[in-house]
C-alpha cells in the first residue's frame, strides 16, 4: 500500500458523519518552495499519541524536512520533493 493509499484510508476511518464536518486533513504548497501539511487528531485513536518531532536537512534549499505534533495537530512542513517522506512519518494508526 502506498503512502498515499494508508493516509485515504486513515481519513476515511475517521469519517463517521460527524467528524470530516470539523477536522480532517490540509494539504498546501509553500512559496519557499514546498508543503505544508495538517492533519488533525481530534476525536481520532491517534489525539492523545505522542510523535517525536522529525527535522533534517532543515537548512537545505530543497531537501528540508519538519514533522512535529502541536495540540491536536500533526504537522509537516518540507521541501518540494519531501512531502512522501513526511506523509510516511505520520503513523498511521
């Protein structure tokens, strides 16, 4: 299954009539370039988890990476060609 297809299906789990009206996720791109990601936990089996928050080659022009969880949000934010890599950090329940 692909990175992808594993976050449609973890979406798609949460949609329960309800939840989807308020939360779910955000996918947007960034003028430096790149992605920024949110992806909300709220009411989900995965708001009270802990991640550890992800950083590498933060200062490379294209290649950066942050992956981290604030309240009730799991972020990303990352170069162009990054935006796999973080989908792939976010555990999947």
């Amino acid at each position: 299954m692909t990175t992808l297809e594993r976050l449609t299906r973890w979406y798609e789990s949460n949609c329960d009539g309800d939840w989807e009206h308020s939360y779910g996720v955000k996918i947007e791109t960034l003028d430096n370039p790149g992605w920024r990601v949110e992806i909300d936990l709220k009411d989900t089996p995965l708001a009270h988890s802990s991640f550890d928050t992800v950083e590498n080659q933060y200062s490379h022009d294209g290649g950066w990476l942050r992956c981290w969880k604030q309240d009730h949000m799991f972020q990303i934010a990352c170069g162009p060609v990054r935006l796999e890599d973080g989908l792939g950090i976010f555990r999947l329940g």
